[in-house]
C-alpha cells in the first residue's frame, strides 16, 4: 500500500477520537492484502491506541489522563516558551505508535476495540500516517 495520510480535527484540550473507520476507507479500494499496518502520529504532544470506542469510555479515559497528569504542576518543560508540558507527559505514556494486522486489506481488531486517536493539547488538526509493514 502506498503511504496514506489522515486529517483528524480535535475538539479539546484532551479528547479521544475513534479513527478505524477512516483508517478503513483509506485501506478500501487499494491493494493491500495482508500484513501489518502502522499508524502513526507525527506528534509530541497526541497518542493513539486500541480500545472501545464507547463514548462514556471515551470521556473517561480523557478525564484519567487529566487526573493522572494534571495540566497545571510544577513542570520544568513549562519554565520556556510553552506551558504544555502536561500533553507531552501525556502523550509519551501513551504512545504515538501503533501495529493493527490486516487480512484481506480489513483491519483487524476486536469486536470492541477501535483506533483511538488521543489529543493531549488541542484543539488542533492532527496528522495520522498510515504504512503497510
């Protein structure tokens, strides 16, 4: 598959976004086959990861993030230019990485699981690229 790359436009400082099906309809209609698909973020400070897409749960894992890295704190990265040294704690813990198969140019994921993009200093338009490994 020839690299493919997403918009996502975030709604908030720290939000969750399911991104399977765009990630689908990237892969529909190319010749992909079977493998291993890496989606990627080009950025520090926003993750994505695997799980349910279920809005409460969304809403939690937003709030978590929030609780167990609070924006405001005694950061050194804040002592600069920018005061978001929370979204880049955030985000590292997270990943911006991730290895989804593929059979049949379908993703392959659990009955409730989805890609999440997670936003950790938006809102912003966010960049997903997509390669076949």
């Amino acid at each position: 598959m020839c690299p493919a790359t997403l918009r996502v436009a975030t709604s908030a400082q720290t939000s969750v976004h399911p991104i399977g099906r765009q990630i689908q309809a990237a892969l529909d209609g190319r010749e992909v086959g079977d493998g291993l698909l890496l989606v990627s973020v080009p950025h520090t400070t926003c993750a994505v990861t695997l799980n349910e897409p279920e809005p409460g749960l969304l809403d939690d894992l937003a709030r978590s993030l929030e609780q167990l890295v609070p924006w405001r704190g005694s950061y050194a990265h804040n002592r600069g230019a920018e005061d978001n040294a929370a979204a880049h704690v955030r985000a590292a813990l997270l990943g911006h990485q991730l290895l989804v198969p593929v059979v049949d140019g379908r993703l392959q994921v659990g009955v409730w699981q989805d890609v999440l993009l997670v936003e950790c200093d938006g809102p912003r338009s966010r960049t997903v690229e997509l390669r076949m490994v």
